[in-house]
C-alpha cells in the first residue's frame, strides 16, 4: 500500500472477559456483565505490550467492560496520552436489543431462524422492534453496526491525521470497524475474529475513502496464548499461513519475483524464531512454494514436526514481476514511467512486463488454496496445515479467503516471517480469518520486518 511518511496507525483492542463471556450470555449495549479476574489480568498483559508507545489519543465504548479495560491499559503505560480517555456512544457494541442477556443456547432455541441468519448471514439478521413513534419496525442489527462502524472513521481521522490512537471496544464493533476500513461488506461480520484482549493494528494513508493496511489481526501472543483460539463451535480444519523469512533482496527492496533468492541470515533467524514459535502446534501436513525461500523456511519449521513430510505446490510460486525483476523502484521509474505508481494506486490493472498480472497470480494462489484445503477435509482429522509461501502469494489467499479481489492486494501486510491463522468449520459457514501477520516472535507488537519491494 502506497503509504504517506507518516499515516493514521490504530491499534484496536477488544476488552476483557466478562462476566457474560464466561457464562456465554449475549451482552450487545447491556451494561450488566463485569470484567472477570482473567479479564482484568488479560488488560494488564496489552497495557504492559503496548507500554513503549506513546499515544495521541484513546478511545472507548461507554460500556463498562470496554471503559474499564481501557483504564487499565492506560495505567501501565510508561507516557500518559497526550490527550484524556475520550468515551464514544459510536463504540458501543452491536444492539441486539431482543437477544440481550438470554444464553446463546437460549437464543438459537427461542429465534432458530434468525441465529442461524447469524452464523452464516448475519446482514439478514432482522428483529421487529417498536420504534420512535411506537410503531413495529424492522431493524438489521449487523447492518446498523457497520454504519456506525462508518460513522466512526469518517469523524475520527481527520481530527488524527498522521497519529497514534488506541481504541479499545468489543468483538462486533471492532470487527465492524476492520471491515469497514478494509472494504469488507456486512455478509462477511463473521469472517474475522477478535479475542479478548486481542489486539489489531490498522495504518490509514490519509482520510476516510484513502488506502488502508490491516497491518495484523487479533494478537494474542502478549496474553501466553500464541494463536487465538477458533471461534465458538468451530471444528473444522486450520491452517498456518506463513511468509518466507527476509532476503537480501528483501532488504535492498529490490523486487524478486520468480528470480530465486535464498534466505540472508536474517532470514534464517527469523525462520527459527517461527520454528520455535510453531513448536507446540501440532501440525499435521505442510505445503509450501517450491522455491528456495519458502522451502527453507518451511524446513527450518519443520524440525520440529520430523514426522510431517514437506509437500511442493508449483502454483504457490511468487508472482513473475517479468523484466522488473531484479530491479529497484527507482530502476522501474526510469524504464518505465508512471507504472509502479499504478502498481501502488491500481494493482488489478497491471500487466507486469513479460511477467503475470494479478488476476493470473489470483487463479493460481487460489487453485493452489482450494487443493490444500480439500486435502485437508479428506483426512479423518483435518488437524492443522502449514502452508508457507510469499507476499503476493499470502495476499491473494487472505483476500479470496474473505471474498475481495485482486483490488484489495494492498490491504493486507505480510511481514518476513509471519504467521496467519485461518479457521474453516464443518459446516456451510465461512472460513474465518482468525489472526493475521503475528510478528510477536520477530519483536512487539509492531510488524518491523523488512517486508520488501512488493
């Protein structure tokens, strides 16, 4: 994503357990549930990750398990915000108005048709409510939530322009404010997840309708749990997805393609990082890009898991950059005035030089992905697959996953060394993008790998 020097970075943290977590109890707007003693815990842990950096402002919901997360968060910091903790009524979360304190268990008995809108179309979620005049109306809790989701942004960034903010709210409106910014609609709300205590970074290029990276989502390595556990109910088959460690080329920015460059030693440090990262995941099956970065990082993770066999897949090579391979952006400028500039604003309209466009890298990644996954269903336990691949690569795949197009290429971060967590059931619901770009083992919070040219 093309980025000024210095954007909009959000970080975005759900609140706590709850008391109505614990007792899997819908909350929405009540204010009646109480941070646990885990979850008062679980906010000293984000305050004490995020304790080095300063921020300009910090947002809350006025509800009381997000206020007083945010509270706590706050006291650990090592330099106060410049600015008070600032509560929004536009942070709240979803308005489940007839659902509000009954048990899941409960709600998918009294309303059937309408939870299962929830798990699998939740923009068709309709509940009938008296209105402002007294009258029955219908009204779309997920659809209201992204307008408020709207809302928020449209108010917030230019009062931020080139800050530091920290929001701490609650999984609906946090997912609601990602999908917003990313350009994912309503029917996907259930699509990405958030954790107690998660935390998700978004960096804005500018205002509202500007460009904007999901630097991660949904960190939990600061709580002691390495991957965020699937959502509810979810038992399906999971898969890893991660990024070769750092080249050279990587690090002069020179754009690499197909040309295959090893991993330099900083690569190799930040393959065994991951390796030691991975060691307790039980990983049942591994696939990655037959080329040379890839692979090696594939094997060095693999050390651990001596029984699992290490399986090639052609089309998870990266994408042919053609005549720009090998070159740097300065080089590209010269020989070929305005086209990286296109690259950076309108990637989808691209025909690399001799090389792939994006909707040829998309129908290989996703062939690629389709197999894999099938693979996965096929056995008795579909368990846990690692797939290690690139940066285009990684990117397709995180947007089919989520139903976007090649338009969206620069909406997702994929650092050296990286690791994505994708969750898909056994049911007809959606796959779940659970966590994305964990750098947590390479340092922080903050993704600080090299990344590259791309």
């Amino acid at each position: 994503m093309p980025t000024q020097s210095s954007p909009t970075r959000v970080i975005l943290v759900r609140h706590g357990e709850s008391s109505f977590n614990l007792e899997r109890r819908v909350q929405g707007h009540w204010d009646k549930s109480t941070l646990t003693e885990k979850g008062q815990e679980s906010a000293r842990q984000v305050g004490d990750a995020l304790n080095e950096m300063k921020f300009d402002a910090v947002y809350t919901s006025p509800l009381s398990r997000a206020k007083d997360t945010a509270e706590i968060i706050l006291s650990r910091l090592n330099t106060p915000p410049a600015t008070p903790l600032q509560v929004s009524d536009s942070l709240k979360e979803i308005n489940l108005v007839l659902w509000e304190g009954l048990l899941f268990t409960e709600v998918a008995e009294k309303y059937p048709e309408e939870y299962r809108n929830w798990q699998e179309t939740p923009e068709k979620v309709r509940m009938v409510i008296d209105g402002p005049d007294g009258r029955s109306m219908d009204f779309y809790p997920v659809l209201a939530l992204y307008d408020q989701a709207r809302d928020f942004w449209k108010d917030l960034l230019p009062r931020h322009v080139g800050q530091t903010l920290l929001i701490v709210a609650h999984s609906g409106i946090n997912r609601a404010l990602v999908s917003t910014a990313v350009g994912l609609p309503p029917d996907r709300y259930q699509s990405v997840h958030q954790s107690n205590c998660g935390i998700s970074v978004l960096n804005f290029s500018g205002g509202w309708g500007d460009p904007v990276q999901l630097e991660s989502l949904n960190l939990t390595a600061h709580l002691g749990e390495l991957l965020p556990q699937p959502k509810q109910g979810r038992k399906g088959p999971r898969f890893l997805l991660v990024r070769h460690g750092e080249t050279d080329w990587n690090r002069q920015k020179r754009f690499q393609g197909q040309i295959d460059v090893p991993l330099n030693d900083m690569g190799r440090v930040q393959a065994q990082k991951a390796a030691e990262f991975l060691k307790s995941v039980p990983i049942q099956a591994a696939v990655t890009s037959p080329m040379l970065r890839p692979r090696e990082t594939a094997e060095v993770i693999l050390q651990y898991h001596p029984d699992i066999e290490l399986e090639l897949e052609d089309n998870l090579r990266e994408i042919s950059h053609g005549l720009w391979e090998g070159k740097l952006e300065s080089e590209i400028e010269a020989s070929y005035p305005g086209m990286l500039q296109q690259w950076q604003n309108s990637p989808e309209t691209v025909q690399m030089p001799e090389g792939e466009n994006l909707q040829q890298v998309w129908e290989r990644a996703i062939a690629a992905w389709d197999s894999i996954v099938q693979a996965a269903y096929q056995r008795e336990e579909p368990g846990i697959t690692l797939v290690v691949a690139h940066d285009a690569i990684n990117k397709a795949i995180l947007c089919y996953v989520l139903g976007l197009g090649p338009d969206h290429f620069w909406n997702f971060k994929q650092g050296n060394g990286a690791v994505s967590v994708i969750d898909y059931s056994q049911g007809s619901e959606k796959p779940v993008l659970t966590a994305m770009n964990i750098t947590s083992h390479l340092g922080g919070v903050l993704d600080k790998t090299a990344a590259g040219a791309l």
